[in-house]
C-alpha cells in the first residue's frame, strides 16, 4: 500500500515550477509578422484565456474559429470581446478575427478557389474537447499544410512516442488525439502539420459564453511532440516558430517551451492527476479537495496509482524518479490539496449534461494497459461509472468499483 502523507508545496521565485518539475522561461520580446495569425479552434475556458491573454498583450492578431453559427450571435451579444475575470475584476479584450466554419469541408473545386477568409492556416490552436478533435479540423484541413503547427491543447493524452503504438492507435477507439488526427486526417506525413502539444496549469472556469474567471494561477507548458525527421523545411524547435515565439512572449500565460521529451513527460504527469482527479470527483460528486478528507477515497486513489504507474512507466522508458507510484501519489495529493475547492472539469461537464473526456484519460490508461499486458481492470471500471454517469457512496466501492481492502 502507498503511503499517504502530507507535503506543503514550493514557492516560485524567477523560474516556472509545473508539475513536479521547474523550468526557466525565455526572455524575449519580438512581435510576430502580421502575416503570422494564430487561429483559436474551440473557444471553451483554455481557448478564451489564452486568446484573451495573447490579445491583452498586443501579441499579434488572434482570430477564432467557431463551429456553428449560433456562436457568432453569442459573440455580438456579449460586445465581441472576452471577459476575463481575475480577483473580481473584469478586463475584456476586443479586436479579435471571427470565422464561422462552413458545416463540411469543401470540395476539391471550392479548395482551388478560396474565399479571402479562408486563407491558410500556419498557426492552430484546438483547444476543443478531446472527443470533438478530428470533427473539428476535418473542416479546416484543407487550409492546413506541411508548413503548419497545430498546438493541441487539451485534457488526455496526444501522442504515442513509438511506431508500435500507433499502430495500436489506429486499431483501439481509447487513443491520444494526435494519433487519431494522423490516423484520420492527416494520414500522409509529408503534408501533416507539425504537431505540439500543450499543458496549461491555470484554473478556469466560464460564466457565460464569452466570460471566464481566472481562478487559479498556473504555467502553459509546450513543446514539440514529436522527434520525428523534420519535412519541407519543418522546424519543430522553438527559434523559428512564431506561435511558439508568441505564446513564450507575454507574462500572463507564464508559457515555458520545453522539448519533446520533457513535453511528453509532463503529458504524462498531467495524464495521472487527470486520471486520479477527474473521475474520482465525478463519481463521488465531490470537489478535489474532498477525495483527501475520506479513508475510503484516499485509498481508491492509492490503489489506482498501484495501477497507472507502471503502464506510465512502461510508456516513458528510463522514466526519472518522479514517476515512481509513491512520488506519483505524493503529485496527485499536492494538486488535489492546492485545488481543493474547484469542480474538475469531468464534473463540470457531467453536472452541465455534456459527454466527458474519459475515453482519452482512464480510457486511454486502460488500453495502453491491455496492450501492454499490465493490469487495467481498475481503470476500467471508473471509466465505465462515468460514462454510465453513476454516483457511488463511499461503502458502496468494493461492490460496485472494485475491492479495496483495508481501508488507510
């Protein structure tokens, strides 16, 4: 059994600390060419802050992509601008592009003769939910090339690091985005994008359509995601991308741009917490910081740990000590502590009627298990909860979770 104990967290002087791990953020300040608009694809809480942030801080023009028409009558309705919410106060930005998306994507004949509105895309942010990803860039793949970065920034799991594995991505409905954009989308890698991916630490929630409140302070962490050889003159380091550049530019979003196998660390540190957090809340109906004041809720979450470990383990060879299962845990009860009164994002949506993210967090935990030959059945069983929206009480866990034992 882990050991549950209780560990105040650091303080961040001059360097980000995220995740276990601390960074030192580039200092620069060059504004992207006008030539270089970055395109927001899915305007949920990550989506709105970060276009907030970018045009809060003059950096370069931001333009969204709404997926249905009724979101640009939202937008006019609330002044076309963004509210932003911090310690009570409100500051609302304006002077944001606005596309609405055609519902299918254009024929080859429309592709060759585009609207000025639909030039290409050189730099992406989807920030949609993980289930809504391919649906969503099927309608903007054709403005999408060799000379693109996609920036995926979102709950779950993104990518696989071995061929292997994204062969068994291609067979398994639980697999990270990226793979399934590649598998569906982008299927010749001489024409994909280059794919990043992103992990933001803020809290924050939404209010309205185009209002959010930034609740809790936090780093965006991004890198490239894949070390693969580099295409029609791709460079996946961060000197020559301007979205990079752009997001590493301004404060407010504190990003720090790591490498690829730093990024896929962190992906993997974040993947546990979501895995832990996420569906523990939604089926307990509980905010975070009520999994630490219950015996029978810490002990689930040290028995799901005994199972995530090694799988992760298995994914990141020459995993460092931090992804041992007792730090693992340690990670999980410090983030549960420092978020204690928040809704995760899983019990919001549940709460809200929406689908959740659980395919690509304990979902995605449990195939990579199965595959593996590790075991899973732990992680299955939370995933099969909420996606049945089941609430249990604390003694109905061995029954209708799985057994736990002696309880800590």
């Amino acid at each position: 059994m882990l050991r549950i104990t209780r560990r105040q967290s650091a303080g961040r002087a001059s360097r980000v600390t995220s995740l276990g791990r601390t960074f030192t953020r580039p200092l620069t300040n060059q504004f992207a060419s006008p030539d270089d608009t970055i395109y927001v694809l899915g305007v949920g809480n990550l989506g709105k802050y970060v276009a907030h942030s970018l045009m809060k801080q003059a950096l370069g023009s931001v333009t969204l992509l709404f997926h249905r028409p009724g979101l640009k009558e939202q937008w006019q309705s609330a002044g076309s601008q963004i509210q932003c919410v911090t310690d009570g106060t409100p500051d609302a930005t304006s002077g944001f592009g606005v596309e609405v998306l055609p519902p299918s994507e254009p024929s080859a004949v429309d592709q060759a003769h585009q609207k000025p509105d639909e030039k290409p895309i050189k730099n992406l942010i989807v920030a949609t939910k993980t289930y809504m990803t391919t649906g969503a860039l099927e309608r903007v793949k054709g403005r999408l090339g060799p000379r693109s970065t996609i920036l995926f920034l979102q709950n779950g799991m993104g990518m696989f690091g071995d061929p292997l594995k994204r062969l068994f991505a291609i067979l398994t409905p639980q697999i990270g985005t990226m793979d399934e954009a590649s598998a569906k989308i982008f299927r010749d890698p001489s024409t994909r994008p280059a794919y990043w991916a992103g992990i933001c630490s803020a809290g924050v929630y939404s209010t309205s359509p185009f209002t959010i409140v930034h609740a809790g302070k936090g780093p965006l962490l991004l890198g490239p995601a894949d070390a693969r050889p580099l295409l029609h003159g791709q460079d996946l380091t961060s000197s020559s991308n301007p979205m990079a550049q752009r997001l590493s530019q301004g404060s407010m979003l504190e990003a720090t741009i790591l490498s690829s196998g730093a990024i896929k660390e962190s992906q993997l540190q974040k993947l546990v917490v979501n895995a832990v957090i996420n569906p523990l809340t939604a089926i307990f109906r509980c905010k975070n910081g009520q999994l630490l004041d219950n015996p029978t809720r810490l002990t689930i979450m040290g028995l799901l740990i005994e199972e995530i470990g090694p799988i992760v383990r298995t994914l990141l060879p020459n995993a460092p000590e931090m992804f041992s299962d007792q730090n693992l845990l340690e990670f999980v009860l410090s983030v549960a502590r420092k978020t204690g009164a928040n809704t995760s994002s899983m019990l919001q949506d549940i709460q809200a009627g929406r689908r959740t993210e659980i395919d690509y967090i304990n979902g995605y935990v449990a195939a990579q298990g199965q595959a593996l030959g590790l075991p899973y059945t732990r992680n299955s069983a939370v995933a099969s909860l909420v996606k049945e929206q089941q609430v249990v009480r604390d003694d109905e866990v061995s029954s209708r979770m799985f057994p736990i034992g002696n309880v800590l």
